[in-house]
C-alpha cells in the first residue's frame, strides 16, 4: 500500500495488475486510494520451460546485487551465489544471511518491474563443487555455443576457473567473442539463455 | 609505462601485448621495468563484419558509463548517446563534452582489458532524429528477433518511445522476452548482435 500510494503515487480508481509471483496474475482497482479491490478473474501463466540458471562467483561491492538485478530482469528462474577456488569474496555466517536475504529482495523487485509473474528463486551462497550438476555448463572463451541442452550456466570469478574444477569435466560454453568481466558474462549467460527460451534467438546451425 | 609498473606491477622481462586499437597488435616485452620491447612480428586482425552499434537514450547517475563500459566489453564497434522526446537527462555544453569524454575513456578501458585490437567509437550525443538510420530498428518488445540485417539497435528511455518517433517506421526489435530496463535493454542488444556476428547464437528459423 506504501508502495501504491507514496511511490507510485496512484490516483484512486487507478488500474493495477496483482500477481503471486507464481503464475497467477489478476487485474485490480486502486479503490479508495487504501486498498486494492480484485477485478476480473485470475488469470494463470504457466512456468517457462525448460527452468534456466545461473551460478555466479561472489564479486565485490555492488556488483552482486548487480548481477542479481539483471538476471531477474532477463528472466532467469533460479540465482546462485557461487564461491570457487579462485574467488576472493567471502561471506560468511551473519553476512552470508544478510547478504543474501538482500539479494533476494533485488532480485523480487526486479522481477516486479520487469513486469514478471513468476519469481525467481536466489539460493543460499554454495562452493562450485555442490553446484556442479549434470545439467550444468561452465562458462569459457572457446567453448561451445550455449543451448537449452544446458540449461544452467556457472560463471567464474575474475581469475577464472581453477585447473582442478574443470578436471571435473563439465561441459564449456562461450557467452560471446570477447572476454567479459565476471558480471558481464552472468547477465550475458542469462540474456542468451532466456532469449534462446523465448525463441527470440536460434542455435547455431 | 605507470599502468604496466604500478597498477599490473609487471615485473621487468614479463610479456605484454600491445595494440594500436586499429587492429594491430604486436608481442612485447616489459623490458627493463622502464619501456617496453617489441618482439615478434606486428599480426593483423581484420575488422569483423558487420560492424554493430548500439544507440542508447541517456539515463541518469553512473548508468551511462556502466553502459558504455558493457556495450565496449562485448564488442560493439559503434556506441551513440542519444537523447529522445522521453529522455528525461539532458547533457549541454560544457557538461556534454566532458561526459563524452568520459564516456570515450571508459570505452576504451573497457575495450582494452577484454583484450580487444579494435576500439569501439563512442559519438557525440544526438537526438535521435539524427540517430535514425536506414540500417537502424529501435528495440521495443513485441518487435522481430534481432538480426545482423540491422545490425543498430537504438534502445530508448524508461518512458519508451513516442509515437512521432515510432511513425518514422523504423522496424521493431524485441531483445528477450521481459520489460528490460533501459541499461539493461542497450546492454543486450549487444550482446544478441556481437553473439549473431559470432556464430555463438543463430537466427530463430
């Protein structure tokens, strides 16, 4: 309501969209400039398939949230803060809660903004061993094309990734032509992932 | 000589790469700590085809440089700062040359740590009657994939475009299937045209 009144500054009788965050929207009447009054029915949009993820190594200073930001914009269902052998960043304890519980507060409200119905969910900072799944690709120079075969993108840290993580043998995927700075390359994984999803991009042929 | 000595802190005989942002570049050594050495033949990199830009409306704060900087980063040839009928910013006089010449600096930062041979040219800001050339769309959702037969992608300001400037005729590009913020929007528009040029993505069939 603070939001709708002071921030937005609706006027009352004023048209809103409500949503769950987990595909059901339904249209609203800012009513007496105190409350919002349900009009018309729920309407339910299903998930996108298949789910899309990226994994991002801890950067410093703003630049999480940053990347959080944009990946929530992109539509990218599932966030996570990654550490990996060659991060710098740490959070841990009491910081890693508070720093996380943020992120999950940048990623709801651009979701918002971006006019989404589903939300993303960002998950509790975890090392690149726990999140190296068999759907997973590791994002490198000279590496394949990405596609929706691999669904979930980890992208490093500055210093890259450490000889012992890729011994692991995950797939490689490229984001692009050039070398791109740690958060560059997890909005770009979440921009190409999403696109190709959209069908506003194809595979290479 | 004071960036390789006292931000890298080379140490002398370490090798360095040395480019005129014209497409050469040239193997060195830092030789006694002091100058460089130039060892090996000048190689020649040709310019990729089609060159890509990317016009974008003004946007308040750090944005525009965090925009530049992306756009450099991903390898757009062609970066212009426009302003529109919804472009609240305005830079003038005084104010606009010392903001392209900021813009330029960060450009070629950008370009230059992602180890690029050829530097992307940032324009004088231009409204975008200006801007709007025969190979250009403006990014809107709801548009046609992107695709290198336009390889200039405008992207306006959180208020969108006016319906003079959509009168022009310009063609319509969608860049993902989300409400994008305007930083967000110009950023992906590079992504999607340097990833085409790449052969990393392909066009929708």
């Amino acid at each position: 309501m603070h939001h709708l009144a002071r921030v937005l500054r609706l006027s009352a009788g004023e048209a809103v969209t409500a949503s769950d965050g987990a595909g059901r929207w339904r249209r609203c009447l800012f009513a007496d400039g105190a409350r919002l009054e349900a009009v018309g029915d729920i309407a339910v949009v299903a998930r996108p398939t298949p789910p899309v993820a990226v994994a991002f190594a801890l950067t410093k200073g703003e630049r999480p949230e940053w990347t959080v930001q944009k990946l929530a914009e992109a539509g990218v269902d599932r966030i996570v803060p990654m550490t990996s052998a060659r991060t710098v960043v740490r959070w841990e304890g009491e910081k890693a809660s508070r720093q996380v519980a943020r992120l999950r507060s940048v990623a709801r409200a651009a979701a918002m903004q971006s006019r989404q119905v589903w939300l993303p969910v960002v998950e509790e900072v975890q090392p690149f061993a726990s999140v190296a799944a068999p759907d997973a690709a590791v994002a490198q120079q000279g590496g394949d094309p990405p596609s929706l075969a691999r669904p979930f993108i980890l992208v490093g840290p500055e210093g890259g990734w450490d000889d012992a993580e890729l011994a692991l043998g995950l797939p490689v995927v490229t984001l692009g032509p050039t070398v791109l700075r740690s958060e560059t390359a997890a909005m770009a994984a979440g921009v190409l992932l999403c696109g190709l999803r959209a069908g506003v991009i194809g595979n290479v042929t």
